[in-house]
C-alpha cells in the first residue's frame, strides 16, 4: 500500500509540474490529457485503499516518508496516516476533481490560459491530499497553506479584472489572520509536547489538558481550550465560519470549475477535515467545543440569508455553501463528528453539481450570471435542468436524496446532544439549523424557478443561441448527480452508526454519544424516509418551496412590495451585514490609515525631516558659518593670528 499513497499523492504533483512548466511543448490536449491522467490514476487508487479499509480488512497505517529535520528531539518529516477517515476524504477529493477537470475542457475551452488552469487545479489536488493525508502538524500545515497558495492564483485566475485581483488578495489576507492563530495553535502543541506527530500528541492529550497557559499574564487558562481555539481560528479562516467568512462568496470571480473544487472538495472542507481529526483533543475542552457551536450555528442561519438577496446564479450557490459548513461545524461543536464529515461527503457531491450546472447556465447564456435575466430555461437545456433539480433536492434534503440522510441526521443528532437541557448554546445551535432549513429551501428554489421557469427575460441575441451544452460540460453532471441522488442510501448506516471511522475519530466517554444512542432508533433508510413526514424538517423544506414558488413564480410583485417596505433588512442583507465594510473599511482602511499616518508623521517628519535631513541641515549650516571665516585674503588669516596670539598671551599672563 506504500506505493499506493506515494502514487496517489505524486501522480497530480508530477502532471502540474510538466503542465505548467512544459505547457507550450504539450499543447492544449496533452494538458488536460497529463492531468486528467493524473487525477483520474489517484482517484482509482483511492478508491482502492478505501475498499482494503472497508472490505479487505486493511488496518490504519501511519508511516514515515522522509525525516527532514531533527532538532532537540523535534522531529520534522513528511509522512502518512491512512485510515478510513482519510481514505473517505482521499476519495471524496480526487472523484470530484476529476469531474471538474473534465468539465473544464469545456468549459475554459477558448481561454488562453488553458494549460496553466490545468497545472493550478492540479497542484491543488495534490494540496489537498497533502493534507488529508498527513501524519503530523507540519505536513498539516504544509497542505493548509498550499490550498491557501493555489486558491489564491486560482481566484485571480482572469488577472486582468480589478475584480479577480481584488478578490484573491481579499482571500489571501483574510486566510492570514485564521492562519496566525492555527500556527499559534501548532506552537502550543509542539511546546507543551515536544512533538509534531499526531500519535503522539493524542497520547499526551490528556497530559495537555491539566496544563495550564498565562495568555494574559497573571490569568491562567486551560492549555487545551486555548491550543483548541487556536487551531480553530485556522478553521474558521479556511472553512469560512463568520467573521472570517467574507472571502468565500468573492471566490466567485474566479473560473466556475475552481469554484466548485473550491467550495466541494479542497479548500473549504479542510477546517472540516482538520477539527474531526483533532477530536481527540476537542472532547477534551467543552469550553472550545461551545465556541465551534454557536460559531457554526451563526454562520449556518445568517449566511443562508444572504442568499435570498443575491442575484449572482454563482453566488446563490456560493451562500449555500457558507450556511452548509456552518452545519457540518454545529455537527463537530456537539461531537457528532461523523455527521459532520457524512454531510462534508454528501455536500461535496450535490454542490459541485451546483456549481458545475450554474456553469453550465452561464455558457449556454453567454457568460450571463444574473438570474433576473434568465428563466425558461427547461426547455432548452434539459440535462441541465434534471441535474441541476437532483442537486437542489439534495441541497434542501429532499426525502430519500443524499442531503436527506446527512442533514436530517445531523439535525437530529444536534437536538439530542450533550448540549441539550443546557441553556443558550443548545438553542442557538438548534433553532438555528432547524429554521436554516426553510431558508435553505427558499434560496435554493428562488434560483432555480428564476433560471429554469416563468417568463423568458434574456434579450433575443442570447436567445437565439440558446441550446444545451457539450457532452463534455453535462457528462460530468450525470456523473455527480448520481451519488447526489443515491450516496445516502449506501453510506448512511456505515458511516453513522457502523462504527465506521474506528478509532480515528473519539468521543468522550464523560458524555453521551449522540451518534450512538441514534443509533439504537435506527430502523433502516426506508424507516426514516417513511417518518420523514413526521418531522419539522420536512414541513420547513416543504414551506421553503412552496414559498419560493408562489413569490417569485405566481406573485413576483410581493417580492417588488417587500423590497420597498423592508428596505433597510434589504439594505442589511445586501451589504452581507456590513462585514465587508468592517474587514475593508474598518481594518484594511484604518491599517492603510495607520500606516499613513506612521509615513508622514513618523517617516517623513520624524525620520527625514528631524533625524536625517534635520542632521544635514545643522551641518549645513555650521559650515556656511565656518565658511564666512575662509575668505583667502591674507591680511584676514593675519588679524586671526595676531588676535589669537593676543588671546594666548592674555591667558598665560592672566593665570601665571
């Protein structure tokens, strides 16, 4: 299996590295040849180590690769650890990027930055699995800053718009403030341990969790809520949890293709992955586990709003996106780690569907992303319409889809978890996930009835081309419509209730697994489809639809009418809050303010004006004194002698 990782891993590093540096030499098709290749070799592999985990009674492996450094018994290396949580994810993020970079021949197809697109999503696979993959913190953050690295060049792919620039610079620097606080986070661990390496810092982890840190001197808080918090500031950068949501939704001037890799399979699953992974440490501390609670929980509701004022088909989906992480994160604040990774799994799935549809659209529409300028839309591009409908009944949790199973699940499993009968954080999280569900419903079928029903609002031009698009952008589509209809089916006993991670994800034994007393009600995927009637969730999705129907199909007027009464939570909601005002305002501008500030007054007035030319000056002027005596008239130079002598002479004779 040794040979298994390393191919997995090196296979899309090494199609990156020709593609990029060789894209000339091989052209158009040997790019996205080399790469699919690439991609396609490590998703088949994957797929292999997972079947060896689950069926052919493979164990975990934890290996070492290559010992980079040893210092004071720190050891640095490049290492492995599969088992099945990151045998999932391995599969998870190869299967959906090989489908985004099928789609993308079709999809950048005229663009010339074909083959140097190729490289980039490419060594973002790699990235990604770098960091699913490792063994330990370095190489975690190795993979954390890579995908932080390519999203960036990724985003501002098209780099001659202001917008793209703008957009990845915003990523870029939002993801260093979470980072600041993951790699604070790692120094902890390493100071309090002594070591980079999972195995042994889970070892130590109850040893951690009696010690203590001076954050504030003289204030002594619990060394494993503060490492915790720590490294889920990285998460919240990374998986976009509010207040360090605000890059994702401008993710979206980037190519379609990238985000859908972007938003379903690599960057924003990382934090997701990352906490599940460190759950050993999380049941240590209920006080960090109820900050990833209420933070899930905002960002889950909230943002889900933001998504019912937005006109972007892109960034419709984008929205769906924040609030569907910040129910995977409610799922890890109340220990139900394996709900939170089936939602990641079937998420990733019906939203790189999404993406790839709404990219779709935007093809047949000449680069329109408005939805207010299209509709009617079923009757001309009909794979799209049927994918693009299976992926939002799998978005709302349309019974029997795989949003259905993940998301009913995780909301039950948030209602009987140990936060229960405890108060505001039990709530907050609770009505949170529940009410997102008719907001998730509503956005959803919003897009879809403005982009696919009612009246046709593009102009003829657009009209007239309209058709459905090549085998190549809607194959891709089927493809992932597929397990967005069925995955749920098949994985959801396993996965919850089978025990299936093993050890590789904990849960306290001082608290009830949520997961497991589900369990014991569990009567199969038939029962709860047939009780599906019987909950809140179903009758929320159902009002989501229905409402969405009726307000912008039968009365879009109501809408109009609320617009104008409501104009200052429209107003709110269009200006996502004022969060972009905060972070771009606020603390980018009071930054640039600062450092202006610092400039004029501290570097030019202080620096220059007193100290560097303020010394020039004063010599300047001494010397223009000096000068006035160097006339070069030789009766001066003799009054100067004669009064010196009579100086020297008056002062011998004055003190003899």
């Amino acid at each position: 299996m040794y040979n298994y990782y390393l191919t997995i891993v090196l296979a899309p590093l090494i199609a990156a590295i020709v593609t990029g540096l060789f894209g000339k030499q091989v052209g158009r098709a040997g790019a996205h040849g080399l790469t699919i290749l690439g991609v396609g070799l490590s998703c088949a592999l994957s797929f292999v180590v997972l079947y060896q985990m689950v069926w052919g009674g493979a164990s975990p492996e934890n290996i070492s690769v290559y010992t980079w450094a040893v210092t004071d018994g720190l050891r640095m290396e490049v290492g492995f650890l599969v088992d099945r949580l990151s045998a999932l994810m391995m599969c998870v993020v190869t299967f959906v990027s090989l489908m985004v970079h099928i789609y993308t021949i079709g999809y950048m197809h005229d663009d010339p930055g074909y083959q140097r697109f190729f490289s980039y999503i490419s060594l973002f696979t790699f990235s990604m699995l770098m960091l699913v993959m490792s063994n330990n913190f370095l190489q975690l953050f190795f993979g954390w800053e890579a995908v932080g690295l390519v999203s960036y060049l990724l985003i501002g792919f098209w780099y001659k718009k202001e917008t793209a620039i703008f957009a990845n610079l915003k990523a870029f620097l939002v993801n260093r403030v979470g980072d600041f606080g993951f790699i604070l986070g790692i120094a902890g661990v390493v100071m309090l341990t002594n070591s980079l390496d999972y195995a042994t810092v889970f070892g130590q982890a109850d040893y951690i969790a009696g010690e203590t840190l001076e954050v504030i001197p003289g204030t002594a808080w619990n060394a494993m809520t503060v490492i915790c918090i720590l490294l889920f500031i990285g998460a919240m950068g990374k998986s976009a949890q509010a207040p360090l949501h605000v890059w994702l939704p401008d993710s979206m001037e980037g190519p379609t293709p990238i985000s859908a890799l972007i938003h379903a399979a690599t960057m924003v699953t990382a934090g997701i992955f990352m906490v599940a992974r460190m759950s050993p440490l999380y049941e240590l501390t209920t006080t960090a586990l109820s900050v990833v609670i209420v933070i899930g929980a905002i960002t889950a509701f909230f943002m889900g709003l933001l998504g019912i004022v937005q006109n972007d088909i892109k960034r419709v989906v984008a929205y769906s996106t924040l609030s569907q992480l910040g129910y995977m994160t409610v799922a890890l604040g109340a220990s139900a780690y394996s709900a939170a990774i089936f939602h990641l799994m079937t998420h990733a799935f019906f939203k790189a569907l999404l993406f790839l549809a709404a990219g779709s659209v935007i093809i047949a529409m000449h680069h329109e992303q408005d939805i207010r300028k299209m509709g009617g839309l079923k009757k001309y591009m009909p794979i799209t319409y049927w994918t693009a409908l299976i992926g939002s009944l799998a978005l709302i949790g349309f019974p029997g889809s795989a949003g259905f199973f993940s998301k009913d699940l995780l909301i039950e499993a948030v209602a009987d978890s140990h936060w229960k009968g405890q108060g505001a954080v039990y709530w907050i999280a609770y009505l949170s996930v529940l009410l997102g569900v008719f907001v998730t419903a509503l956005y959803s079928f919003r897009m879809f009835f403005l982009v696919f029903h009612g009246e046709e609002r593009m102009d003829a031009e657009t009209k007239s081309h309209l058709h459905e698009t090549p085998l190549v952008v809607t194959g891709p589509l089927i493809l992932l419509a597929i397990p967005s209809a069925v995955i749920g089916w098949i994985t959801v006993e396993a996965i919850l209730f089978g025990g299936f991670f093993g050890d590789a994800i904990v849960t306290s034994a001082a608290r009830p697994d949520v997961l497991q007393e589900l369990g014991s009600h569990w009567h199969g995927s038939l029962a709860l489809l047939l009780h599906a009637p019987m909950t809140p969730v179903f009758w929320l999705a159902a009002a989501g639809v229905g409402a969405a129907w009726y307000l912008w199909l039968k009365r879009p007027d109501i809408p109009e009418a609320m617009h104008k009464k409501f104009s200052g939570l429209y107003n709110l909601l269009d200006r996502k809050y004022y969060f972009d005002d905060l972070w771009i305002k606020g603390f980018a501008g009071g930054g640039r303010s600062l450092g202006n500030l610092l400039w004029q007054k501290g570097d030019q007035t202080v620096i220059d004006g007193w100290l560097v030319n303020g010394t020039a000056n004063t010599v300047g002027r001494l010397a223009g004194i000096v000068r006035q005596i160097q006339t070069g008239y030789l009766y001066t130079y003799a009054f100067a002698m004669i009064i010196g002598l009579t100086a020297l002479l008056s002062w011998l004779v004055w003190f003899r």
